[in-house]
C-alpha cells in the first residue's frame, strides 16, 4: 500500500507527489559455522564471491547445513553488533517521473502558458549489500515503477542503481551500484535455525532517519499474512516501520536471518520479515536472469476445515485438498486427483495447505519431486515431473445470482434450483440459519459424498437419505474452478 500526499513547490514552479514506500500487506527468517562465524570482523566482510568459489564469473550459492544454535551469551553486546552490521546496509531513494497532462486540475499554480511541468513521485527504503562488488538486496516494492534509484550508504556516499532481478512473488530484488567496489559485505545467516525468542536486530530507513537500529526478539516463524502465494514470514518484536521495507534483520552473530517486509499499523512492534533461506533459493536466477522461474505443479488445492476434515474421514484438519487437477499436468500425469489430500513434498510434511505451494516453489522446472497423499483413507506416494509455472493467477469468482423473490428453502437452509444443462444444483441464496457456512450464492453443487448430483430432486434424495448430525463432502464448482466443502446434516430441519 502506498500513502501520497499532493504539495506545491514554494516557488508555485513544480508538482511534486511525495511517496512513502510502505509495505505491500497489512498495510503497510543458527547458521552454519564458518570461521567467519566466530570472528564477528569477517563476518560483515563476507563476500558473495567468498560463498561461491565453483566458479569463476558469477559462481552459484553454497549454503551448508547449518549446526544447531548456540545459545545467545549473556555478555551479548548490543552496541557492537550495531556498529559492526551499520556498514553494510543502505538507505534507498526511488524517484518516478509523472507527466501531468494539459488540463490538469492543479495547473493554476503554473506558468503563463497554462502547461503543468512533470512532477516526482518518490520513495525511501532499505537495502542490504551481499557482494563488494555493489549488489544490493531489498524490497520489490521499494523500486516497483521507479525510473531513477539513488543508494546512500552509512559513510554518506551516494551511488546510482539499477534493477538487475526483480520477483514479485517473494517481493524481494536485486540492485547494482554503479562504479561500487570494495563495500563491507554481509553474511548470510540461516532462517531455519531461528528459534522462536531469539534475539534479532532490524537496521533500516524508518521515516527517511537512515540507520536506524532496533532490538527484538523472534516472536514467531512460519507466519502468513495473505502477502502471496509463499508466504512464510518470521513474526519480530522488534520494530519495524514505513521506509525499513527491504532491510535486513540480523542475528547476534551479526548474520543477516531475514528481510525486514511488511508491518502491522493497528498493533504495536509487529513487523515481518521474509526468511533469508527464501533468498538464497532464487538469488543466483536475480543476478542470472533477471527474473525467478519456478516448477509448476497443476492443481488447485484448498485448506481443510475441522468439517471437511470429518468429512473426509481424517485425524485432523492437516495437509492440502486437492480441489482440481490441470489437465496433462505435473499432478495429473503423476496420478492425482480431485480430492486427494496432499501430506507431503519430498518427505516434508505439509500441516497447513499454504505449506504445499512454498514446498513446490523451491524446485525447478523438470525437477521431480516425491508427493505422499491420502486418497479414501489409503496412503499413497507418486512422483511429479513439474512443468513450467508462468502464471499462476486464479479466475475470477461466478458474479453470484440474485435469490428468487419468494425463495423456498431445503432442509440446509439454501435456495437451490436446476442448471441449464442440468449438470448440478446450483444455491441461488442463503438463509442466515443455513449449515453450508463455506457456500456462496452461484456455487453448484455437483457432487455429494462421490455421487453426480445432476437436480434438485436427485440432492434431496441424498440429503434425506444421509443420518441425521452427519457431515457429507460436497464437490462445488465456483465459477471455472472446483472446490470441495462440508455439508453437515442437521439434527432438524431448516426449512420453512
């Protein structure tokens, strides 16, 4: 989200849109040990090229396993961490060209000949530098639609950039400073190995004050915020505000563990940051390629409800539901189907549905992964070759149809009626009393606990049939997608 604010210069010459880059959601991740790792000096010296000796031009990222942390000690020294880290992170200014057309509304302010000059649209950020050379981490937000970026660094020098990666999914980009050589350098840490109540650092540009450092505690890890599709974020204390977007968030060994995002402005100190292991998986395609291509699957999955969970006979509402499988796609050509419950990816258990698109995320396009899912009960294991994801954007919702004037409801509390080609019921309205707490006015019911439904008359039949207080599972199409949701049969009925 974006806060502008309209001035005029004193001088009544220019237009100037003042923007302060906020975060993009809610308004607005121990690391391996290297001796750099007990020396805090070469620490904030570690180089990209130090990580990468394989090769030569640009060598690819190696991240070791990391060990397990080491307790932070008591005679941790807040003030030299600060001190240590502050050279190694930046303050970003983006500035956007806006030309205002004849006409314009504010074009009194102006010259004689009535035209209204170009006005500037800018922003501030954070960033974080990874290599000597003057690669730059931070926010894709923070340079999103910016024709000039400008980078101070702690010592007060000024270096033009330009954008050379750019991955709007993760929200995070790649710069490089022009004609920069020999900058202190971070160390990247490791996300995974936080654990939830250590001590973070945030570094950044609050407010344009540069360099601003603040002291907090991991507060949570594995946070979604409805950001994107991988969302992943490490929940801190410590805090965060307009213009940190893009910063670094740094560990007690001075390792960079994640990338400072997104706030929360109705709550005080919640900020996220995404977890640095999220970076390492796509920097070398940012410097490489520009862009970030990841492996396609080829489903639509849904989370599972305490209901659907019943429904499907489950211990518990865990895994990913498979509500629809793309055609020769990656899941169908490895066996999915609609309504298989997804538990794991490559021995990695998936406990929440969102956990299933960050899994597969991580792997290319070709690689194949191993998928372990329940189907009726049954265990089963298949491997996906995955294909190519270029766009992944879901269709629009089925605009809803009005209910009919005088609406007749069934024993669920729903308005329902024919299709035109009567393939499913579709619900016209809802009462307020209605079990279907997941439906939507639009949706079509074409299937009950794995039978066709094709009318009304045929879904009465199976609803009558059911035991009372039980919980049937429903196969709905919304719109050009298939979902599946619980249908609890009352204990009475709920019609009028």
């Amino acid at each position: 989200m974006h806060r502008i604010a309209f001035r005029a210069s004193r001088s009544v010459a220019a237009l100037t849109l003042t923007l302060a880059a906020l975060s993009p959601s809610l308004w607005g991740c121990s690391p391996a040990q290297t001796p750099e790792a007990n020396d805090p000096a070469k620490a904030t010296n570690r180089t990209l090229a130090d990580l990468n000796a394989d090769r030569a031009e640009f060598p690819p990222l190696k991240v070791s396993d990391p060990l397990p942390p080491t307790p932070v000690p008591s005679t941790f020294d807040v003030a030299d961490l600060a001190e240590r880290v502050k050279p190694t992170v930046v303050n970003i200014t983006t500035t956007q060209r806006v030309n205002l057309p004849d006409g314009h509304p504010f074009e009194f302010f102006f010259g004689p000949d009535g035209r209204v000059p170009p006005g500037e649209r800018t922003g501030a950020g954070t960033g974080f530098i990874i290599d000597p050379q003057g690669y730059v981490i931070t926010n894709e937000h923070v340079v999103r639609e910016a024709d000039e970026v400008m980078v101070r660094l702690s010592d007060e020098r000024d270096f033009a950039a330009t954008v050379v990666g750019r991955d709007p999914k993760l929200d995070l980009a790649l710069l490089k400073l022009k004609d920069a050589k020999n900058l202190p350098a971070v160390h990247l840490g490791s996300s995974g190995a936080l654990r939830i109540g250590e001590h973070v650092l945030a570094v950044g540009n609050p407010f344009g004050l540069g360099h601003t450092v603040t002291l907090g505690i991991v507060s949570a890890k594995s946070r979604a915020i409805g950001a994107g599709p991988y969302d992943d974020f490490i929940q801190t204390d410590a805090s965060i505000n307009p213009g940190n977007s893009g910063g670094p968030l740094f560990n007690w060994r001075g390792e960079v563990v994640g990338i400072n995002t997104a706030i929360r402005p109705d709550a005080n100190n919640i900020g996220f940051a995404i977890p640095v292991d999220d970076l390492k998986g796509i920097i070398q395609q940012l410097r490489d390629k520009g862009h970030v291509v990841r492996g396609k699957l080829g489903l639509v999955f849904q989370p599972i409800s305490a209901d659907l969970a019943k429904a499907l006979h489950l211990d518990g509402p865990k895994g990913a539901l498979v509500a629809q499988i793309e055609p020769a796609g990656a899941a169908a050509r490895a066996g999915i189907k609609a309504g298989d419950v997804i538990v794991a990816v490559n021995d990695i258990d998936i406990l929440h549905a969102e956990e299933l698109p960050r899994q597969v995320a991580k792997n290319s396009p070709g690689a194949q992964i191993k998928l372990a899912y329940l189907r009726a009960g049954k265990k089963g294991e298949a491997t996906a070759k995955l294909d190519t994801l270029e766009d992944d954007t879901l269709p629009p919702p089925l605009k809803p149809k009005p209910a009919p004037e005088e609406p007749k409801n069934n024993q669920l509390g729903v308005q329902v009626s024919n299709t035109k080609n009567n393939d499913g019921v579709r619900i016209d309205g809802l009462s307020p009393t209605t079990s279907l707490k997941e439906a939507r006015p639009g949706d079509v019911i074409v299937e009950v606990d794995g039978k066709p439904v094709k009318d009304v008359d045929q879904l009465e039949k199976l609803l009558s049939s059911a035991t009372k207080g039980a919980v049937l599972l429903a196969k709905v199409r919304r719109g050009d997608l298939s979902r599946f949701m619980p249908i609890p049969i009352p204990e009475k009925d709920a019609t009028k």
